[in-house]
C-alpha cells in the first residue's frame, strides 16, 4: 500500500458520533484507525531511565512513553510467543519490571502531613511512617488527576509514585495557594518491580528473612550490592510481589539490575514488561487508559477512594460530595461508567491499538467503548473493563463488542459480552476496594 493510498484509507476514518461524551471537555477519540506502524522516534525529548539501556540489553524490542519517560513493553517476540510467554513467567514463577517512568515526587517538611492531606481524597494521617497506600488526587471538578501509590518513607517525608501523569507542577501550583512549608521535587529515586508467587523467596535471599514480615504496603529499608534502596510490597499486578525503590538511581542502576538478576537464577527471574493482561483480570486501573482527569471517581469504581467520614478539606471535595449526593437520589452526574466484561472472539493476546466500541445486546450503533482488553487463561475468555451507559451497567447485561478483524470470529460480525463484576478472579493481596467491600463498606478513610 503506497502512502497515498494509506493516507486516503485513514482519512475516512471518522469519530464515532453515537456513543453519548457530552460531559467531556474533549472526547476520548474513538475512531478506529487499527496498528497504524510507525517508527518509535528516540530523542532527548523524551527521557531515557536509568535502566533503559539494561531493559535494551535484557531485550526489549518495542516500548512506549509514559510520563514523558520512554516504557518498555515488550521483551518476548510475538513469534516467539509475545505477550502470553511473559505473562506465564508472571503467574507460574517470577518477573523483574522496569517501571522507572513511576517517577517519584517527594513532599517533605514540617507540613508535609498537612500538605498531602489537603491534595488527597484519603485521609495523610492515617499513613503512618515506613508505611504506603493507594490514593487518588483529583482536581476542583473532582476530576482524577492521577491514582499513586503514596509512599511515607519518615514522618516529614511522602513520595508519590506516580501513574502516567505530571503531578509535580500541580502540587507546586496548590501550594502557592496553601504557603506550607514543604519541599516539592521530583528526586533520583527508580523503582522496579518483582512479581510473581516465588517473589518473597527471591526478596528472602536478598534482604533476609524479614521480609516475610512486611505487610501489605508495607516499607523496608534495604541494600542491593551495597546501595541503598527502598521495599515496598506493592504492584501492579493480583499476584505476591514487591517494588524496589533505588536511591541514587542515575549512578547505581547496574548494581541494582545485575544484583537483582544474579539473586533471580535460581527462581527462574524473566525481565518482563508489566503484565496489564494481570492487572486487568485483578480490576488494577490504568491511567490514561481506564481513566484521566475528566473522569469521576464514582465512573470507574474508585468512589471507595472518597470516605464519607474526612472533615478536612481537600481539593475535589465539594465536587465529589455534591456528585455522591447526586447518584443516591438516582441523577448520576456522568454519561458512562466502567465495568468489567467477558466476550467472544478469538483470544486477545497483545494492547489494543483502538478503544473497541460496544453496542447494546441486541446490535444497533455504539453506545460504549472498550478500554482494556486481554485474555484471561485461567478463566478461558477474553476480559476487559469498558464505559457504557449508566443503565446498562447491571451485571448480567449483554452487550456486543466490535472487534478488529485479527480477532473476530467472524469479520464485521460483533462479538458477544456480557456485564460481569470486578475484579475477574482473586488477588493474592486483595485490593483496597475488594477488602472495603469485604467489611461492607462503599469507602475507606
């Protein structure tokens, strides 16, 4: 296909009228353009981590950007089997992530506590030194700025951990306002990722037997080949597993890496790219891709993250209270909400390049689109989460789901779905949601 034909095929192309976006400011961009290959520029534009090179040397072969830091995202051909082959590694043994691009904006000083409870739905002070949790900031709207693990490395100190968001201009911005004294800055501090069910043995002949000891979000502090780093048993991902937060990260990165692959021989350590086929079927958001800073908390199941019970104020506050209200009298303040969903086809074993579009049961023109989508193993079907209207929400609803040609079982022929509840299968470290829902709760503190 020559250029011009190329650019003619796309040019027809169009945005997808018919699936309701009027209470966004700028529409998610549903039209289906497919793969569209083009070459991945590297540039100064863009930041390379200080594991870029040992991901290129561990064999990465595509990447994208994420937090204007270059991601890889891919290490196993698909000939080779892609995506699945890692992904086996991921639940049967154990994985080592390059996740630098969660760059870490660190709030410190006597009004730290103070600071991060006023940018945070959650309440700073139950956070309690060497200790994280999972949070969201949103904007006055009640917007989603971005959804960080936050961790409290001393009683002055917090380091958000950043989803695919600049968040340190923001903070910078608020507390002109506020005047705490505080230091905002991003710091040389890179984490990776350990995951897998033989990750704690794999921590054990690292860090000793008091690793067994952390809790869930818990912190250690730790060496690595005589460098100092930061444990965390977090990730991205249902199964056992733990970040490494190295200091100094521009100097040391190799004695981290190498310290780290040398340990992981005798468990069977494969370098990985994050397994978001896992993080799907444990309902773990993406942001940018399940939601961003037009979204709701309440759209797409994060409104535990907003507790009844904080008095203080927060940015987002009124807004999110007001749109609280708004659901209980039956007037939700939003056009679509997220849900998990089962479908057809034949297995989706790589990223979707489109957000697939999703009609009623019974056909008809779209209403709804697909944000993540991968096969489960386990469970035998492909799964994915996806916005359609408030009310078809329901579990149980059917749906149709309009899949490319590589996946359809039928070319232009939708494929059946059905609503189903969130997360797809079991975590080993249950998230903050399932254990609010556990306790029978609609919100944590």
């Amino acid at each position: 296909m020559t250029s011009e034909s190329s650019g003619r095929q796309y040019s027809n192309v169009r945005q997808c009228a018919t699936v309701d976006q009027s209470d966004r400011h700028v529409p998610i961009n549903l039209r289906q353009s497919g793969p569209t290959p083009v070459g991945l520029l590297i540039s100064t534009r863009v930041r390379k981590s200080p594991f870029w090179h040992l991901s290129m040397e561990a064999g990465c072969w595509r990447a994208t950007v994420y937090n204007r830091v270059y991601h890889p995202r891919g290490y196993v051909r698909p000939e080779d089997g892609g995506a699945m082959v890692e992904y086996d590694a991921l639940v049967n043994h154990v994985t080592l992530w390059n996740v630098a691009v969660e760059r870490q904006i660190q709030v410190k000083g006597p009004d730290a506590e103070a600071f991060v409870n006023h940018v945070i739905t959650r309440s700073a002070s139950l956070i309690k030194p060497m200790h994280a949790k999972y949070v969201i900031l949103c904007n006055e709207d009640g917007g989603v700025l971005n959804d960080p693990v936050l961790l409290r490395p001393a009683e002055d100190e917090f380091w958000f951990s950043l989803a695919d968001s600049d968040l340190e201009l923001w903070l910078r911005g608020v507390n002109q306002g506020l005047r705490c004294d505080v230091s905002i800055a991003e710091i040389d501090v890179a984490p990776v990722q350990i995951q897998g069910p033989k990750s704690e043995a794999l921590m054990v002949d690292l860090f000793g037997e008091q690793v067994r000891d952390i809790p869930y979000y818990g912190l250690m502090d730790g060496r690595v080949n005589g460098r100092d780093v930061v444990i965390s048993q977090t990730g991205f991902t249902g199964e056992k597993g733990y970040e490494i937060y190295l200091k100094d990260a521009t100097l040391y990165a190799e004695d981290l890496w190498y310290g780290l692959l040398e340990a992981g021989e005798r468990h069977q350590l494969m370098v990985t790219a994050p397994a978001h086929h896992r993080r799907i079927a444990a309902g773990i958001l993406s942001w940018g891709q399940d939601l961003d800073q037009e979204t709701l908390p309440f759209q797409c199941n994060l409104g535990y993250q907003v507790p009844r019970r904080k008095r203080a104020d927060y940015v987002g506050k009124r807004a999110l209270e007001a749109a609280r209200s708004a659901m209980e009298a039956g007037r939700p303040p939003f056009k679509n909400v997220l849900v998990g969903m089962v479908f057809g086809g034949r297995p989706v074993t790589d990223y979707a390049n489109d957000f697939w579009l999703i009609s009623r049961g019974d056909g008809g023109e779209p209403v709804g689109y697909v944000t993540s989508p991968w096969h489960s193993p386990e469970l035998e079907t492909n799964i994915a989460l996806g916005y359609v209207p408030w009310a078809m929400r329901g579990v149980g609803t059917r749906l149709r789901v309009h899949l490319p040609d590589e996946y359809a079982e039928r070319p232009g022929e939708p494929a059946h779905a059905e609503v189903v509840d969130v997360p797809f299968r079991e975590s080993v470290n249950p998230n903050v949601r399932e254990t609010a829902r556990q306790r029978g709760r609609d919100s944590v503190d």
